[in-house]
C-alpha cells in the first residue's frame, strides 16, 4: 500500500511539472508574450577575462527602471553558454504570474562565480536600458565586483633565470590554492588558469576562485604555481612549478616558478 501511495505521489508531482511546463510554453507561445520578449546579444568587454570565472553561470534579469534590489521582473539561468550568446528574456520568463510586463526597464547580466542569484566578489556585470519587444540588444558585461582584499592573495610570479630557456610555448599557468595542511590528492581550495603568460606576472587568487560553494578563502594557504606546456590539470614532464606558503590578505607574494619537472 505505501508503495502504491509513494507511485501515485510520485507521478502526480511529475504531471504537476508537464502541466506547468505547458502552461509556460503556451504563455511563451502567445502573441502578446511574443511581442514584449527582449532579444540580444550578451558580450564580454575586452578588459575583462574569463579566467577567474572558470564555470561561472550567467543571470540574466529584468527590472523596472529605478529598482536595482529586490525580486526581479524576470530572470533567467545558464549553466551552459559561450560568449558571445543570444539571449532572450520575457513575460514568460516572470518571476511573479501577473506582473506588468511594460514600460521602462533595466536589463542587466551577471557571470557569477558561485551560481548563487546574488552578487558576489569577482562576478561580473552589466546593464542597459531597454523597452519591452526590444530586439538586436548588445548588453556588454564590463563591470567587475572588487573583491574582498583579506579573502585574497596578491603578488608576482616571476620565472627563474636557469629555466627561461625551457619554458614551453603556448603554456597555460595554473594558480593553485590549498588550505594549508590539506591534503595534496584531494580538491584545491581555489584554482586559476592564465593562458599564455608572460613574466614577471601580476596576480591574485581568491574568494572568487573556489572551487566549492560555502569554501572560505581564509587562513594560512598553500599556493602551487605550473607552467603547463599541455595545458591539463595533471602535472607531466617539461612542466615548471613554483610553491611557497602565505596568508588570506598578503598583498606582495612573490612567487618563483624555479622547478623543472623532470621525465
């Protein structure tokens, strides 16, 4: 009897999903929805890189021109993109049924580090203004959050002479962070790829680059730098590594990449 009662529970909330799923395509199929759907492009301003947001999600909203807190008008989640992407967003997309869809509204973007629908350090944003129906939008995302100074490290990574001549070319360098004491096999605290780097190099690593949500950036840190020539995770041979110890907050690391990995 419990498993027949756990069956039609179970296939009431999968018909409960169908039903809401057709009334959101029948509501996105209508003309006057149609007619009031905003469509663009999303881009990344050139100042602005990707490489501290590897597997960032990107919001899209909609608000009522003055409001910038609060539920929005709409919003939609990606979790799957390449910039620059086609978007469109509209009365379907509502976060309350019912809500005017109509007037002067604000438009805004966010790769967001964490996937959490609020702001954070290291997110990314942008915004304009828009009308409902508007086509051929081009929202740039040019704005980044500063992040937090004492859940950060920030310094140079330098190149030891002896090994100039064997760095590999077209290398990416990884920036990688451990909670000091961790365990060397298990997940980095935080990570950060530079494709193509040139030294000396300015860089920070923080908050923003943890690997998994709720991870605080905060402590005594273990940093692990490598010049990767095959551009894997996996150290190989031909890859040239630096390591050294600092804090949440240091500002002047100077870190050397001074070890050859030898085949």
């Amino acid at each position: 009897m419990l498993a027949g009662c756990e069956k039609e529970l179970k296939e009431h909330k999968v018909t409960g999903q169908i039903k809401q799923e057709l009334a959101k395509m029948k509501k996105k199929q209508a003309p006057e929805a149609q007619a009031r759907e905003i469509h663009g492009t999303i881009e990344l301003h050139p100042d602005r890189t990707l490489d501290q947001l590897m597997g960032a999600r990107l919001f899209v909203f909609v608000r009522p021109e003055g409001q910038s807190s609060g539920p929005p008008l709409a919003v939609k989640r990606y979790d799957s993109y390449r910039l620059p992407f086609e978007f469109t967003i509209g009365p379907a997309d509502a976060m309350i049924e019912g809500i005017p869809f109509e007037g002067m509204l604000t438009l805004s973007a966010r790769l967001d580090a964490d996937g959490s629908p609020k702001s954070g350090p290291g997110d990314i944003e942008g915004r304009i203004a828009v009308t409902p129906g508007s086509k051929n939008v081009t929202l740039i995302l040019d704005s980044l959050i500063a992040p937090d100074p004492a859940m950060q490290v920030a310094g140079t990574i330098t190149l030891s002479e002896a090994l100039q001549s064997k760095a590999p070319e077209g290398a990416s360098l990884f920036i990688i962070a451990r909670k000091a004491g961790a365990l060397a096999g298990g997940p980095p605290l935080a990570v950060k790829r530079l494709t193509s780097p040139t030294f000396p190099l300015d860089f920070t690593i923080g908050q923003s680059n943890t690997m998994l949500p709720g991870a605080l950036f905060e402590g005594s840190i273990e940093l692990h730098v490598r010049l990767d020539q095959d551009g894997t995770v996996r150290p190989s041979p031909g890859d040239i590594e630096g390591r050294m110890q600092s804090n949440a907050g240091d500002a002047n690391v100077q870190l050397v990449l001074n070890s050859l990995i030898e085949g």
